[in-house]
C-alpha cells in the first residue's frame, strides 16, 4: 500500500516515483475542518474529484479527508487532477502525475531435485 498527502504538491510533479502494476495506491487530501464564508464558518463537507487521465473517481470528505485507493493495471504515466467541490465552494485544481511500471517478475528456477 502506497500513500501520500498530495495537500502541498506542485504541478506535474510525480510524489509517487515509480509504483509497479497492481500496487495499491491511497491518494489522499487532507482540507480544513471548516471554511469561511460570509463571516460564517461552515463545515468542510461534498465531494473530491479525483480525474486519472480523463476518468472521474469521486471521494467524500469525512473529518476533512479525501482518499481513493486504487491499483493500475498498465504501465504508464497517468495525470491526475484532484479538485474539492461542494455546494458553496470549488477549489482550484491540484495537478500531479504517477508513473506506472511493469510489475518484477521474478526469476524462479526449479530443478528436478527440488521436486
């Protein structure tokens, strides 16, 4: 299980490095409790958008985080977009990218003895 807090990252940038196929993967954003609107304080509450290379997957935010857990079956580079929405508040997009790579297959050598 691979996991990051992409609350600080920058664009393109890749907080994953390489990650093999079918690894899973939590990405996670973390947002304040509550917001400021109109002098009033309200809860941090909707959905996060997550967007893996044009496909939406969304999480709901629960004690002011996000997560989605998710594995990728083909190597590759996928962007990816997470950006907050509810009904009071948008918040700009947060763009990264995560490298998928062929998973190691191991070198098994079996002898007649072993058998």
């Amino acid at each position: 299980n691979i996991s990051v807090d992409v609350e600080q990252l920058d664009d393109a940038s890749n907080p994953f490095g390489n990650i093999n196929m079918y690894d899973l993967v939590s990405i996670e954003l973390n947002l304040p409790t509550t917001y400021s609107v109109d002098g009033n304080n309200h809860p941090i509450d909707g959905l996060v958008e997550f967007t893996i290379n044009g496909k939406s997957y969304f999480a709901e935010v629960a004690d002011g985080k996000a997560v989605l857990n998710i594995s990728f079956d083909k190597a590759g580079v996928y962007n990816v977009s997470l950006q907050y929405k509810s009904s009071r508040v948008v918040s700009n997009p947060i763009n990264f990218q995560i490298t998928v790579v062929t998973t190691p297959q191991a070198n098994l050598e079996i002898e007649a003895s072993d058998v």
